[in-house]
C-alpha cells in the first residue's frame, strides 16, 4: 500500500500543555510560550495580548505568501464561532527566529516549487513538531502534485524521516472536534485526500491540496478575493468549518470523544450557516 494510502486513525495522546512545556525546557534561551490549550486561551485577555492565540505562517526563502489575508479571516472566525480569544494580526515567523516557539500553530502556505531550508533550521521545526506543535500545510497550487507537493513531501522526509504522511481517516476525532465533517474542501477540491502524520497518538502535520486559505481569504472591502469551485458559497462556508476544527483540535486534542461532549457536538451540527 502507497504511503499516503494509508491511514492516520487518531485516537489519544499526551497533552499539548506538556508538550509545549517540555519543549520550553529543552530549547536554549527558555523563550517557548506557555501552552495555548483551550483553558489558557479563555484566560488570554488577563494575561495580555502576547498570550493570545495567534497564528504564525512560515516565511521560507523563496515562498511568498499567495493568500496573505486569510489568517486574519480565520482568527476573526475563531472569535465569532468559539469560546477562543485570538490576536487578529497572524506573525510571519522564520524557523531560524528565537520566538519560533511561542507559536503552537504553525501554517505552511504556498503556490510554488521552494528550496529545503538549512538543516540547522530543520531541526527546528522536528523539535517544534516533536515537543506539541502543530503544523497546517496548505497548497495553493490549484492542483495537486505540483512542485509546492514535491517540496512539502521532500522537507517532511528531512523533518520527520520514515513518517510520510498518511490518509487521515474518516473515523478520526479531526473531523468532529467542533463541528461534524465529511470532507476536507477548500477554494477547490484538488485532492478527496486529506494527510497527516501522526507523533505519539496525535496529528501533529495537517497537509491539504484544497487551497483552503484561497476560500478564506477576503480583502479590506469586505469581498472574497476568490471564487470558490465547484460547490460556490456551501463549499466555502465548508471550508472554514474544516479550518475551524483543525484550531479546535490543535488546541483540544481529541478530548470530544468523550461521551460528556455528544450533545454540545449536535448542537454544533444546527448552527445557521
């Protein structure tokens, strides 16, 4: 069976909050944030602005960022939708900066064939995965297998050797961890796919051919910056509800399999689109 046949499953795994801990212990300078699980983001606004939930896009030599106002769309969506308190402005960051970790949710955004960073940088973004982050791939290519696929899957094999990424299943908690999912779209459905890799029982790296910030993105006027094909207006409102799930699972982990959070789930089912 091909690799990316197979099949991430889910199921449980360590908390984001030791992780994120332990990872502030090892790396030098002692600069990782404090956990951004559910409980810390409600406490965001005591704390301050630098402890919101905030979004960082990787900047790579040579990727520009083609969707550059869908991050704020989405931490804008988070506010309205959950109970999570987010930064509106997402941070570019560099895997070489010293803040690096102060970032549980990375996005690699890209509509292009790109170079594999140094492998001092590598090594960061391993430790950043292995130690609770969060890694959402998004291509922007229009279609799938393109030379941004190529680059993604050879920087994953540096990342994360013998982990390449697998189908992620149906049953997996991703797919209900705010709202109940079908399928992964985004500005188009490039690829019925969507792939993961897996760190101690949890998904660690989200990776989509969908071009799922090309439905988000939406300029200073208020007007989408993109049509979304082939199911139009569904499709997009689709689309954030998949980006929705993806923040609330990298926040939560799995813990809406628990049967205490059955009806809370339904409920999510009958929100007005």
């Amino acid at each position: 069976m091909a690799a990316r046949d197979r099949v991430v499953t889910g199921g449980g795994g360590p908390s984001r909050r030791r992780f994120l801990h332990e990872a502030g212990r090892l790396v030098a300078g002692g600069a990782v944030a404090s956990s951004l699980t559910l409980a810390g983001a409600r406490r965001a606004l005591a704390i301050g602005e630098r402890s919101l939930f905030r979004f960082a896009r990787l900047a790579l030599p040579g990727l520009p960022d083609p969707r550059p106002t869908a991050l704020r769309r989405l931490a804008w969506e988070v506010v309205r939708r959950t109970s999570v308190s987010t930064a509106s402005d997402p941070a570019d960051i560099r895997l070489s900066d010293a803040n690096l970790f102060r970032y549980p949710f990375l996005v690699l955004s890209g509509d292009r064939r790109f170079p594999l960073p140094p492998e001092n940088d590598i090594a960061r973004l391993r430790r950043h995965i292995t130690y609770g982050g969060f890694l959402l791939i998004d291509s922007c290519e229009g279609r799938a297998g393109g030379g941004f696929d190529e680059s993604v899957r050879r920087l994953l094999a540096q990342t994360l050797p013998g982990e390449l990424p697998m189908r992620v299943s149906e049953t997996h908690v991703l797919w209900k961890s705010f709202y109940v999912l079908r399928g992964a779209p985004g500005r188009i459905i490039a690829s019925p796919l969507l792939e993961g890799v897996e760190r101690d029982r949890r998904l660690a790296v989200v990776y989509t051919q969908n071009d799922l910030s090309g439905a988000l993105a939406r300029d200073g006027f208020g007007r989408w910056e993109h049509e979304v094909v082939p199911g139009g207006e569904d499709q997009r409102e689709e689309a954030f509800r998949l980006a929705i799930n993806l923040v609330m699972y990298a926040l939560c982990l799995d813990y809406k399999t628990e049967q205490a959070h059955i009806d809370y789930i339904l409920r999510t089912r009958r929100l007005p689109r």
